[in-house]
C-alpha cells in the first residue's frame, strides 16, 4: 500500500512530482488508474483533466475515485500548474467534499520560476501573468492579473499572514513572494488540511517529512537509440528551438499523408528524429494531440524506440495511451519538471517535459 497519493490534472505534472519523490530517496510509481495495493512509498496519479471539457471533470474523477477506500493514504497532495491552467476550482472542491477535508491550501507559486503572488496579482518573471505568453495559451488563456479572477473564485481567501493559516476555514490561498515565505508557510500548516498547489509547494512539504537524500538533480543523461522527440507544445520558445534544427531530423504534423513513413525513414537514416506540430496547422488541440499519439503509435510498431522525449503533457498522456502504457517508474530528475521514468515491461525510456520549461541542452541531442 502506498503511504502518499499524489494527484496531478495531467502528466508531466505528474512526472515533475515523481522526480521530487526521488531526492527523497522514496519509491515512485505514476499510474492513469488508481491501484490501493500499490507497494510504493509515493503513488502519483495522472488523471488528464487539464486536457478535459470543464463538463467533463467531475464525471470523470467520479469514475476514477468511484470504489476508493478513503482512508488507505495517509497523506494526499494535489498538483495543479504553476501558471494556473486547467480546471483547479472545479477539482479542488470535489476533492475537499470527496476526502472530506473541511478546509483546504491551495498555493500554486514557484519563486524559482519567478512565479508568485504579490497583492493579490499573480506575476511571472515580474509581469503580471496576462502579460506574458500564458495569455496566449491555447486552451486556458489568462486574461486578468488577479489570482482569485484567474480562478474565478471570490469567495476563497487571500491571506498574508501565514503564522493563523492553521485556523482559517475555507479554501485559501497564500501571498507568497519568495522561497522564505513558502518555507514559513510550510512550518506553520497541517496536513488536516487538503494541500494542494504547485511542485515547489509539495517539495517543502516532504521535506519536513523526509530527509533530503540528493539535493542535485543529475545533469548527465544517457540517451538511447532510436530516439524520437515529439513536441507538443505552442509555447514560443520551443517553436524556436525546433526552427533550428536541420531540417533532415524533423517532420511537421500537417496536412499530408505519409508522416509516420517520413518519421520511420529519418529514424532508420539518422536514429534521431524530431516530430513536431507545424505552425501552419489549424485544427483543436484536441484533434491535434491525438493524430500526433496515432502517428507515434505507428512509428514505434516499426521501429523499436528506446527513448521517447514528449514535451507537452496532454500530448504525453495521448501518446502513452496508443502505446498502452498504464505505468512508468521515473527514475531519474534531469532538472525540475524534466523526469525520466522506465515504462514497465517495455524496453522503453520516457522523458517527459513541461512545454513552459526549458530544455537542458544534454537532453536536446542537436
């Protein structure tokens, strides 16, 4: 049975909190179904629903948490996005009613991404969240600045002094501007309260729990081949990046047929290759990711990948579920957010990355 259910709305979320498990020095397993026999010290579960219609969420996490025994973890931790993307009201509430919590934390910072709360405004890199490229995100756009209009939630709290936090009810969320404020947070919380927020938030918490057992990530990564990354991200600065490439390792999902040949036939020539979205393709992000996890699919059937690098946790979920891949065991932190696990009964690596992250230039093979 694992002591620790973690809960992340999509996959590299959940990765991120796997590779957090492992400076712990804790066991780690990331699941889309929930096993109560788990034999893990950390069960992260992935649930998709950032990817999800706002209708859809709760009958799905219904469907999920429908037979759980309640009381078989004995702490349990919400992962919602840093940025503030995805359907966190609706799923905070359910949870808060499911496991019955009376009151609930939700802090979403990452001071070390520049990402905080400063009078009631979320910043980021010190701009207001609506003026950097989250307001032009796809599919949860932020426009407005204040954190609780972001979230479409007026009645939570907004509190400052972190020394009460233990007596407020409700749903609140903590202004926090620095590293040191977060730490002064975590002495002072509870886990009678539902905690939920950001990795940064999670990190602290276990280490108060647990003692640190590795306080660097390991920059080194072996690569195997043939390696195939699929890049499912808008975000700007990766378009960059894949823009320069030589063209001979990339293939852009469009409009033409034969793609999944075109990947086969780099990957066989040069035993590297990059799949990404082209710019110029219109169509739901939706439709999109999952053309790119049929693609994939097709490609690993005929040629025998032994490491897969996906940005973008949507289209992470996508592709693991064409390839059939319930579980993964990470097994090693790159950088913050950028794991690599092992699937099970595969002889295949999966490095998952956040696409508003950067790239560590050992991962990226060009």
């Amino acid at each position: 049975m694992a002591a620790m259910l973690i809960i992340a709305d999509d996959l590299t979320g959940a990765a991120e909190i796997g590779g957090i498990a492992l400076r712990y020095n804790l066991t780690v397993d990331i699941v889309h179904r929930l096993d109560q026999n788990a034999m893990v010290d950390v069960l992260v579960l992935n649930t998709n629903t950032r990817s999800l219609a706002t209708e859809q969420v709760v009958p799905h996490l219904e469907s999920l948490f429908g037979d759980l025994d309640r009381t078989v973890f004995g702490f349990i931790y919400l992962k919602f996005d840093s940025a503030l993307r995805g359907h966190i009201a609706r799923e905070l509430v359910f949870y808060k009613d499911y496991f019955g919590f009376e009151s609930a934390v939700f802090c979403p910072v990452n001071p070390a991404l520049g990402r905080v709360i400063k009078n009631g405004h979320y910043i980021v890199n010190g701009k207001w969240i609506n003026q950097t490229s989250f307001s032009d995100d796809p599919e949860f756009p932020v426009n407005e600045s204040q954190v609780l209009a972001i979230l479409g939630t007026p009645e939570w709290k907004l509190v400052s002094d972190f020394s009460t936090i233990y007596v407020e009810t409700g749903i609140v969320v903590p202004e926090i501007e620095n590293t040191l404020q977060l730490e002064v947070l975590v002495r002072n919380i509870s886990d009678s309260k539902l905690l939920a927020g950001s990795a940064a938030f999670f990190n602290l918490l276990l280490g108060e729990k647990f003692q640190l057992y590795q306080d660097q990530t390991e920059k080194h990564v072996v690569l195997k081949y043939p390696l195939l990354y699929v890049c499912g991200s808008a975000h700007e600065d990766n378009n960059n990046r894949i823009a320069e490439v030589n063209p001979e390792y990339v293939v852009y999902l469009d409009e033409r047929d034969g793609i999944a040949k075109e990947l086969v036939q780099k990957l066989e020539a040069n035993t590297k290759a990059v799949f990404a979205v082209s710019p110029s393709l219109r169509g739901s992000a939706g439709e999109i990711r999952q053309t790119m996890a049929e693609v994939v699919a097709e490609v690993y059937d005929r040629v025998t990948i032994k490491d897969l690098v996906i940005e973008g946790g949507a289209t992470s979920y996508e592709i693991l579920m064409a390839l059939g891949i319930e579980a993964m065991t990470p097994v090693q932190e790159i950088q913050p957010g950028l794991i690599k696990s092992k699937v099970k009964d595969k002889e295949l690596f999966v490095t998952l990355k956040p696409g508003s992250y950067p790239w560590t230039n050992e991962l990226w093979a060009f």
